[in-house]
C-alpha cells in the first residue's frame, strides 16, 4: 500500500479545516504530545479530542451543533485531517487500526508528506 500512497502528488480532500497552518499543526501537535502506539482505542480518541480543545475546536460534535458560532470545527473534522494525511481519503476502514498497522514511523513519514503538499 507505500507503494500506491507515495506514487503520485496528492490531493489532499480536508474539507472543513482545509488552512494549511491549521493543518500543519494538528499533525505536528498529534505526534509530538498525543500519539502512543499502546494507547487503548478509547484513550486514542480521548487524545483527539484533547487536540481539538487545544486548538480550540470543539471536542464534542454535540458541543459543536449546539453552538457553532463559538468553533471553526469539531473533533471529527480533526480526525478527518489525521484520516486523509494517512490516507489521501476521507473514508477508510477504523483509523485506530490503520495506525496500529502503520506504526509510528509510517505515520511521521505520511504526515511530512501531507505537510510538504497541502
């Protein structure tokens, strides 16, 4: 799958949060203060929403309906960024398993690629 992923220049499908600066940090404040490879699927999600909440998007989709007035997106749009930087889509299988399989240092490659194109 490397092999297709690194292939062609990408286009990157973000959708809500589609500022580079914006996208650039949620991947490098994902991996420098969120990611462990042993984080449960609970924690794992538990830790995106902190990500949201510090880049003061809301951590609940509910929160984010209620008031959208108060947030630029939710934490499924941040999700959808960490989603298509791994992938270059916007649906795949569960996340949490695609970066079980993956591991850290194809992670930290994709998302220097994403970086480098979007």
């Amino acid at each position: 799958y490397d092999e297709l992923y690194y292939a062609k220049t990408k286009e990157y499908p973000y959708q809500v949060i589609n500022e580079k600066e914006d996208i650039d940090k949620i991947l490098t404040l994902y991996l420098e203060k969120y990611y462990d490879e042993n984080d449960d699927k609970q924690t794992w999600f538990d830790k995106i929403k902190e990500l949201a909440g510090e880049m003061e998007y809301a951590k609940e989709v509910k929160e984010f309906k209620a008031n959208p007035e108060m947030y630029k997106a939710h934490v499924g749009d941040v999700s959808t960024v960490l989603r298509v930087a791994l992938t270059g889509r916007t649906n795949t299988p569960d996340m949490y398993e695609i970066m079980q399989v993956l591991g850290k240092d194809s992670i930290e490659k994709r998302f220097e690629k994403a970086k480098n194109n979007n």
